[in-house]
C-alpha cells in the first residue's frame, strides 16, 4: 500500500556530494517515520538517517556533519543530501518507509525502495 522509488546515486569522488531521491505513493497518511539505510558488500544494513512525523532527526555517528536528510510534503519526496563523501560511504542505499510511531527504534508495516548504488572511488 506504499511504493518508494529511489534516485540519485552514482559514482562520485572522494570529497564530492551526491542526493538521494525517494518518491513515495500510495496510502502516505500511514507513514509516521521515514529513512535511509544502506548496505555495504560482506556487511549488514545499517541505519543512515530517520526522521518522523513529527520532525526528529538522527543520524548514523559515521555521518553526522556531513549527511542531512528532510522531505517535501509538497511533492511526496524525502531526500538524502550526502556531502564530503568517502570511500567507506559506497553502498546500496535503501529507502524505508513505517507505519510505527517510534520509528526508528521500531518497525511496524515497514517498506522498502529498490535500492540506488552509490560509490564514492577516485
């Protein structure tokens, strides 16, 4: 009942800056929470940056400063603004979507974009 769609990666260097693109359809007044995962060869997704409803924001200590992310309720669309990227940012990122209010201590109806690979290499 919600479809994300990602958009934005792509090969960048070391020190550049990339935006992540996630257009959301379907049944929007479910969604309290919103972010961005990523995941890496040989390691486990993790958790980038959430926001809520309500507007709180966190970040994965390995971004802070240097990722910011925000939405636009006008046109659906929450974004991921990457800045100073590194080489250890290379990974697919991942939008997510849930219904829980707690989010994202926890999920509840959760969803997910495709994935848009993002690589950070000289």
């Amino acid at each position: 009942q919600v479809q994300l769609v990602e958009s934005g990666g792509g090969l960048v260097q070391p020190g550049g800056s990339l935006r992540l693109s996630c257009a959301v359809s379907g049944n929007i007044f479910s969604i309290n929470g919103m972010g961005w995962y990523r995941q890496a060869p040989g390691k486990e997704r993790e958790l980038v940056a959430s926001i809520t409803r309500r507007d709180t924001t966190n970040y994965a200590d390995s971004v802070k400063g240097r990722f910011t992310i925000s939405r636009d309720n006008v046109k659906n669309t929450m974004y991921l603004q990457m800045n100073s990227l590194k080489p250890e940012d290379t990974a697919v990122y991942y939008c997510n979507a849930d219904e829980t209010t707690s989010y994202p201590t926890l999920h509840l109806g959760t969803y997910w974009g495709q994935g848009t690979q993002v690589t950070v290499s000289s």
